[in-house]
C-alpha cells in the first residue's frame, strides 16, 4: 500500500503574510484507521523488520535517511537560495528538521523512541515524480521539478510525500507487540520543489522538511479536504474562537493509552479551516499543510515547531510511558531555562 502526502509553503509566507481559505479541516491526523474507531494506523515498526529485497525497515537503530546527490553540498546545490547557506548550515538545518520529532514534548515532559541517522552510503532510490521506491534508505530526500504536486515552472516552495507499507505484525514502542489493524512502514520518499523560480530561505526549507518528516512517520495533514475525518482530539469545541483556541491547543498526550492506543479517552472531530477552528488566531499546528502552522506564536525560525496537537499524535503512533513527577519537574526546568534563553537571543537589536 502506497500511501502519498503534499504540503504547500506559499511564497506569502516568506514576507510573513498567511492567507486562508474557508474549508473542513482535521487536526492530529493519521493515516489507516479502522473504520470509525481510533483503532489501526501506519507507523514504523518498534521491533526489526526485514522486507525482502531491501533489509532491515523499522525504529531498530533508529530510521536512515538518504540525500539526493550522495552529500548534503550537493543536494544543496539543487536548491535556489534568497541566500545560499553554507554546507554546515544546510547540513544543520536538515538535522534539525528531524530532530525536531525527536524532541521531548515541553508539557507532558514524554520522550519519543523516534530517532533518525544520516546514512549517505546509501544511496537515495527514486524519480521523485511520484510514488515511492523503497529501495533507499529507509527515508529518501528528493528534489525534482516535475512531481505528483507540481509541474515544470512551478514557482511553489513546496514539498510531498509518499510512503509504503507492508502488512507484518506491529510492535508499538509501548511494548505491545501485534498492534490490531496496524500496518508498518517500510519506506518514505520526501521530494521538494527545486524549479528555478522556487527560491527558498533555510528557515523556510527547514520548516517543509520539518513538516514533510511528519507524513514520512505517518502523520497527516490537518485540511479535511486532504484528511477528513482524521482529527483525533479530546475535548474539541468549536463554539466560539475562545473555545477553539482553548481545545485545540490544549495538550492531550497523556491521555493515550500508551499499551493500546485505540483504547484512549479521545475522539474524532471535524474542525473548520476558518475562525472558530483550526485559522483561530494562535491555532499554529506543524501539519497545517497550508501554511505549516507559521505564525508569531510559531515563527519560521522555530526550530522545534511541534504544537501539542502534533506531540500528541506522535504519542499516539509512537507512545511512550508517563515520565515520573520529579523527572518531569527537573525536565520542566530546564527546558524553559532553555526556552528563555532562545527568545532572548530572538528579541530584535
């Protein structure tokens, strides 16, 4: 099974102008429910997997991802820049981009088994016109100026996502081995826009990556247009903006049945792309495919950009144990020491 994700950054975003449109949209989305329960979904397999004629494809020493070209310089170089960044840099901002999902959730104080390896040995297997082939690296980084998305010409920082899955026996990071209805990914395949006219930042490039690394561990985008009927949430009112504001980013990570997800005192919503929903004013979520949740309260230079809604569906695909009270306390502090000092060095000369 074959499954495919795009994301659009449009050009406004760069001078900081975000435009709209009113539609459906769901939150904390993923792909492979079963039926109209929260049972099921895609994710990576906690327990080694091989697949026939490409290896190992699972958490198991963490998930290898590949870069077109065979070095970060040269895909890099299939990039156009407003300013060229320098190899360090562009080789920091990708691992920043994963990173990003490895980051401890600031709230709840969960950690994540997700962890990603560069492995530039091998090399990247793909077209980058659509589909996946996942005889790369477990996660390939392409560039293309024709793909399912886009055409040649296209002006559009933008990016999508293909992955594959085979149906094995899952085994959650949880512990819970043969998860019902869950189906393991084996593959990914991330392609960018590189048409002439598509002229990226590094923040802007690191904040698609970031999204589109999203779809490659099986979350979805927010738009009920693209998902609907995918917004796992606990307590969702759209009443008014303030009711919208408090549910949607209120942080529900704790509450997934970390043993059996689909066991989890949530629910499945439809939430409005407009005001009250998910263009609320302080509604900044990564996986907004329109926009990537950039805004004040989650700028483009945000290099942890997860909002509580993505922490919590990362708990819900890859879950981990409540940390204890005094762990979480002395996580607590020093997270916000650090969170100080990141806006210090923000605030402007």
């Amino acid at each position: 099974m074959s499954i495919f994700k795009r994301s659009v950054v449009p050009g406004v975003l760069v001078a900081g102008l975000l435009l709209f449109s009113a539609s459906t949209a769901q939150a904390g989305a993923i792909f492979g429910f079963t039926g109209s329960t929260l049972g099921g979904g895609f994710r990576w397999d906690a327990d080694p997997l091989n697949v026939a004629g490409v290896g190992e494809r699972s958490l198991n020493g963490g998930l290898r991802y590949s870069v077109q070209g065979g070095s970060f310089q040269a895909y890099r170089d299939l990039f156009s820049w407003t300013v060229i960044p320098s190899v360090t840099d562009f080789t920091q901002a990708i691992a920043n981009a994963f990173g990003a999902w490895s980051s401890v959730d600031p709230v709840t104080g969960l950690p994540t088994a997700l962890f990603f390896v560069a492995d530039l040995g091998t090399a990247v297997v793909g077209t980058g016109s659509g589909g996946v082939d996942i005889r790369g690296a477990e996660i390939d980084l392409l560039a293309s100026i024709d793909a399912n998305s886009w055409n040649p010409g296209s002006t559009g920082t933008q990016g999508e996502t293909f992955f594959n899955t085979v149906n094995d026996p899952v085994t959650l990071t949880s512990g819970t081995v043969n998860y019902a209805g869950a189906r393991a990914i084996a593959g990914a395949d991330i392609t960018l826009n590189n048409n002439a006219g598509a002229l990226y930042s590094l923040d802007v490039f690191r904040r698609l990556l970031t999204h589109e690394i999203g779809h490659a561990i099986g979350l979805g985008d927010v738009e009920g247009d693209i998902n609907p009927g995918a917004f796992i949430d606990d307590n969702y009112n759209g009443a008014n903006p303030a009711t919208a504001l408090a549910t949607l980013t209120n942080s529900w990570a704790q509450l997934v049945n970390p043993f059996n997800p689909a066991a989890s005192p949530l629910a499945r919503f439809t939430v409005p792309s407009a005001n009250p929903g998910t263009t609320t004013p302080g509604v900044n979520i990564l996986m907004e495919s329109r926009g990537l949740g950039i805004a004040a309260g989650n700028p483009v230079t945000n290099l942890v950009p997860l909002t509580n809604d993505d922490y919590g569906t990362r708990q819900f695909l890859y879950p981990s144990a409540v940390p204890e009270p005094g762990t979480f306390a002395l996580l607590a502090t020093g997270l916000l020491g650090g969170w100080y000092a990141r806006r210090r060095r923000q605030v402007p000369k």
